[in-house]
C-alpha cells in the first residue's frame, strides 16, 4: 500500500496560485485578440466565456477571500499597512473594470461583422492585460510574500480556517476546478487562433 501525504497549501500561496490562474486567462484573452488581429473568426462565446472566468474567479472568487477575509483579518491582527496596500490594489484592478464593459457591449457588434466593435474588443484586451498583469506581480511580490514571512503559524492556521470555510460555502468552481477550466479554453482557444 502506498501513502501519498501531500502538503496543504497556506493560504497566501493559495491567493499566489490564483493570480497564475487569471495570468493564464489573460493570455488567452491575448491569443483571442491575435486572432483578432490576424482576421480569424473568433466567435463572441469564445470572448464573452474568458471573460466571465476572468470576472467569477477574479472578481468573486479572489477577491471575496481578500475583501471578506483577508483585510478584516490583516485589521484584528494589527497589520492595517499591509491591509491599505491590498486595497490599492483591488483599486488599481478595479480601474480596469471599464475595459472589461467595453469588450463584453462590443460582443454584439463583433458578432453582426462591425470592424470598429471588433478593433475595440482587440484594444480593450491588450490594454487591460498591460494594465493588470503587472499588478498581480506586484502584488505577489510586494505584498503576499513578505506577508507570508510575517504571519505566525498560529495566523497562517486561522486564516486558512477561513478560507476553507469560504470555499466550502462559495458555490461555484474552486481553484483546482478553475485550473481545469483554464486548461479547456487555452484548448479552445489555440483551435481557433492557430
């Protein structure tokens, strides 16, 4: 018999692993604006399901755990520095947001052959990409890292609790589910594009 013990993962390295993920939506949301480019059709499913995986992982997912879970516990734990340099950049992102709108109300133009929705839907990718990969670098580097070296092992268990609650109650795809999901539109998407 064999016994695989594996390592749990803390739960900065968790919030780490789900920035890969939502890097690896944004570069199939740079192959779909290759595509795009290079005159492919590229259907607006295909457009509109990267971005709603960017928004529900992201925006619900991610977040929740920072905004719910992450800032009121950097608080009752004394770090509030830590805690403003977070929100900045759930601000900075969220700057972006308008980018995201644009592309998701030039779907339908995109879809009936209007040139302009299309080049719009191509800019607004490659803009939000160059806006918010380097955030989440940033942020890993700047922030979640050291912030792992700060967090006592009693800190790093309560904080784990909580977000183990918050998957158990979060109602849809976890990070081992969204990197099955991922893995199906990089699939999709390199039919298409290449």
């Amino acid at each position: 018999m064999i016994i695989i013990i594996t390592k749990k993962s803390d739960p900065i390295t968790l919030l780490i692993d789900e920035h890969r993920i939502m890097e690896r939506v944004m570069d199939v949301m740079e192959k779909l604006a290759e595509g795009i480019e290079e005159q492919r059709p590229i259907s607006s499913d295909m457009i509109l399901g990267n971005i709603g995986m960017l928004l529900e992982c992201n925006d619900e997912y991610h977040y929740g755990k920072e905004e719910d879970i992450l800032l009121p516990f950097l608080e009752e734990i004394g770090k509030n520095e830590i805690k403003e340099s977070i929100q900045s950049c759930i601000a900075q992102y969220r700057e972006n947001d308008k980018l995201l709108a644009t592309i998701i109300d030039s779907v339908d133009g995109h879809s009936n052959g209007d040139m302009d929705a299309t080049i719009r839907i191509m800019e607004n990718i490659r803009e939000f990409v160059r806006n918010v990969r380097p955030l989440y670098l940033n942020e890993d580097e700047e922030i979640f890292k050291p912030l792992k070296k700060n967090l006592t092992t009693e800190e790093m268990d309560r904080l784990s609790e909580k977000f183990q609650e918050f998957d158990y109650d979060w109602d849809g795809p976890t990070l081992n589910n969204y990197q099955k999901l991922v893995r199906e539109m990089e699939l999709k998407a390199s039919y298409n594009v290449w």
